[in-house]
C-alpha cells in the first residue's frame, strides 16, 4: 500500500515512513496541508495518516479538504495532543481511526490491518461495480449461447478444468472471446471471489511491462519516483490473465517461467523474492508451436503454460451460431437503442451468410449495432449494413481470409486491415513488423488496437 504522511515534525514524519517501509509498504511525507492537497492532485495514495495540528494549519480543516478531493481514501489523525472531544470530532468529520502520538508498532499495525481491510471491501465493491457494468454494456454474452458443436466442446473443457488450480491456455483468432472465456473462466472457479487482473502482453515496452507485471521498486529506472506493486500482487488470491501471451518479449519469458514453476518473483530494482499466489489463464492469437520454431518463444515455457489448451473457433466455422449471434445481438442493441427492429430480412441473412467474418465475434457485434441504429424498418435489410458487408468479399486464401488485391471492391480501411494481418502473421516479432510497413511501434500498436488485434 501507498501513504502519504501529512506531519510538520520532520523527525516524526521520517519515522513513520521508516516504519511504514519497514512493513514493506510505500510512504511519503508532507509537511504542510497546502503541500499534501497539491500531492494528492498528481498522485494516488490508498491511506493518509494526518496530524491534527499542522503549526498555522488545523489538521481537521485539512481533512475536510482532503476527502472532498479524494472522497474514498481512508485518513487516520494522529496528534500528541489528543482527547476524547478531538478524537470524536475527526471520525465525525470522516476519519477512519484516531491514534495517539507517539504511537507503538503495534497500535499501528492493528490500524494498519483495518485500513487494509477497508481497502479490501473498497476494491471488491469496484470489482462489482465494473462487472455490472460490463453485463450491461457487453450483454448478451453469445459465448454462454452456442449451438455449434466445436463451440460446445470447446467451453465444457474450459469450465471443467476452471474448478482445478491448472494453468490454462486459450488460442484462437482475434474477436472470438478469449478475454470473454477467460472471466468466464474466473467466475465459474473458486476464485470467483477474488481478483481477476489482466495483463495485456504486447501494450508496452520491456522495461514498462516488466514493471507493470512484477512492479518496481524507487530508482530502478528513469521515472520510477515511488515504489509499485505489479499485477501479480494485485491479483493475488485470483486470477492473472495474461493476454497475447504469444507476443511477451523473450527477456521476459523466464521470469514468467519462474513465476509459473517456483511460484516466486522480484520487483525490478529489488532482490527481496516474494511468493505469488495466482492462478495463471494466458490467451494468445499466435500458432505457439511456430513460434518456438522460430526462437521467439521459449519451448519450456510453452510446456507450462499448455496444461490446458482450448481454441476457440472462428465465426466462419460456426454457421448454426452466425445467425443465431446476429439475431441475439439485433434484439438486444434494438432495447438498447429504443429501436424497433426484432428480425433479420432474408436479404440480410444471406449478407451475413456470405461474409467472412475476419473479425470474428467482435465484427459481428459492431456489425450489428450500427445497422440496428441507422435501421428504418422494422427488419435489418442489405442498406442497413457497410457497403463491406453488402458485397461478396474476394475469393479466400487457404487460411480463409479475403484474398486483398489492388482493385479489390473493399475499403481503404478493409485492405489496410487484412495487410496488417498478414505481415504480422508472417514476421516474427511486433519489431519486424513495423520495420515491414515502415511504422514505429507505437503506431503500429495503435493500429493493432483499432482492428481488434489486442
């Protein structure tokens, strides 16, 4: 945890963050209200522990302040000063706690386990809250809804093995609901109670999710100002989802091997080894096999990581689940929208039909949607879909993606989107790729993002 000690005492102040450290926690110190609201303005702390008396300053005044800023960080006074009427006056202003200066190791760490507590119930309450968000913005969830067999065999593996601690490993093109499998996958574990942390492999550079993954500790490199707890921490008890696996750096790699086999890891910048508790579930749009061919993926690690394996297969594969996905989506983005649009004309059926769907699920949806908003019928027909969509794409390569040619009869944007596909399909790395297409990383990242490729 991060904290902000708010104290005009310099010894006092240094002390407390001594023994906050010491704890294995972040501390900071302030010495003035006026500083630590200007602090608070530019960085997150989960817990301050404030001074009633601030030299000019009433640490109670600050305290008004600081929870109209920061409403939910927990604030424990402090003073050397203290009676029952200040003590009662601070937890009736918002205070959490009261503690009397100077105060032992041990009255601090029993304060310290309920502020603890309180940031526990904090994040499960947003856990909540973003879980009923996704249901009502991502709702239906067609992957729950299936009719093709390869779809039904695919998820009764994943939620057989979702109850056991095994690693999972779920493959597939991109937009046929890895990310959606994996939650899926959480919620029907014992875990289901605890975190679920996702971890997007190909988002940053090495150093950047090397820290984002294991943290870092002050100083490791330029721009480390402050101690950070990585995503295995924030995930401990739960569920570490590390998506497109298939693109972590190789310097990486051994430190997940380590993670995976030894349970164990390091900050960057530190040599204190700490024990991880997580279960691991990794996805990835990548032929693993072919990238350890190629020396991009370590041979062992891909061992580890494929103790379950599933592939989730693509729309085009799935006819029975097309049509049935277009009409489960086409009824609820109509209640959504306030739309009264609840079939598909045969027209737009064969639309669907005809279409490749490179997208997959993730096509199909926006698909949907936008047709559904500039609908002005009753029914979804041809007009209400993309000029894309209305026309036949080109003849198919043996991978069953559009055949893209100069000439061809789809956009700019369409034949951007499958050049794309394809060179990174074919390089071995997200470097000789933007090399190929004369992009830098950043760019190319960005591109991957717009056509689903995440």
């Amino acid at each position: 945890m991060d904290f902000l000690i708010i104290d005009d005492d310099k010894t006092f102040r240094d002390a407390t963050c001594f023994l906050i450290e010491d704890a294995g926690h972040y501390a900071e110190g302030a010495e003035s209200g006026q500083l630590a609201l200007t602090t608070l303005k530019d960085d997150k702390f989960d817990a301050i522990l404030l001074d009633v008396h601030l030299g000019q300053e009433s640490g109670l005044d600050v305290l008004l302040e600081i929870l109209k800023q920061n409403p939910q960080v927990p604030v424990i006074m402090f003073s050397a000063q203290s009676n029952v009427k200040t003590a009662v006056e601070a937890m009736r202003r918002g205070a959490v706690d009261f503690l009397e200066k100077p105060f032992q190791r041990e009255q601090f760490f029993m304060v310290l386990a309920r502020v603890q507590r309180l940031r526990q119930m904090g994040q499960r309450i947003e856990r909540l809250e973003l879980e009923v968000n996704e249901t009502r913005a991502q709702s239906p969830e067609p992957i729950f809804d299936f009719t093709s067999q390869t779809m039904r065999q695919a998820m009764e593996v994943l939620f057989r093995a979702a109850s056991t601690p095994a690693t999972i490993l779920i493959s597939g093109e991109s937009g046929t609901g890895k990310s959606v499998a994996a939650r899926a996958i959480h919620r029907q574990s014992h875990l289901a109670e605890k975190p679920f942390v996702t971890v997007s492999c190909p988002s940053l550079s090495k150093e950047l999710l090397e820290s984002e993954l294991f943290g870092h500790v002050r100083g490791s490199f330029t721009g480390a100002i402050k101690d950070h707890w990585g995503k295995v921490r924030a995930a401990d008890g739960g569920t570490l989802f590390l998506d497109e696996i298939g693109d972590l750096p190789m310097e990486i790699q051994p430190k997940l091997l380590r993670l995976l086999q030894e349970r164990e890891y390091e900050r960057l910048g530190e040599n204190v080894t700490r024990q991880a508790n997580v279960r691991i579930v990794a996805a990835t749009n990548r032929d693993l096999k072919k990238r350890v061919a190629d020396g991009a993926f370590r041979e062992d690690l891909y061992f580890r990581l494929n103790v379950i394996n599933v592939e989730m297969p693509p729309l085009r594969s799935c006819v029975d689940d097309l049509l049935h996905f277009a009409e489960l989506y086409t009824r609820h983005f109509a209640a959504q929208c306030n739309r009264r649009v609840d079939s598909l004309s045969a027209e737009a059926v064969n639309c669907i039909r005809t279409h490749s769907w490179p997208g997959n699920l993730r096509e199909l949806r926006n698909a949907i949607e936008r047709a559904v908003i500039l609908a002005h019928g009753d029914k979804l027909v041809p007009a209400d879909f993309s000029i894309e969509l209305r026309n036949p794409h080109p003849a198919a390569d043996a991978n069953g993606d559009p055949a893209a040619q100069i000439g061809s009869l789809i956009s700019l944007d369409k034949l951007e989107d499958i050049h794309l596909r394809k060179v990174i399909e074919r390089t071995g790395s997200l470097t000789e790729a933007a090399e190929v297409l004369g992009i830098d990383q950043a760019t190319l990242y960005r591109k991957r993002k717009k056509i689903g490729l995440e």
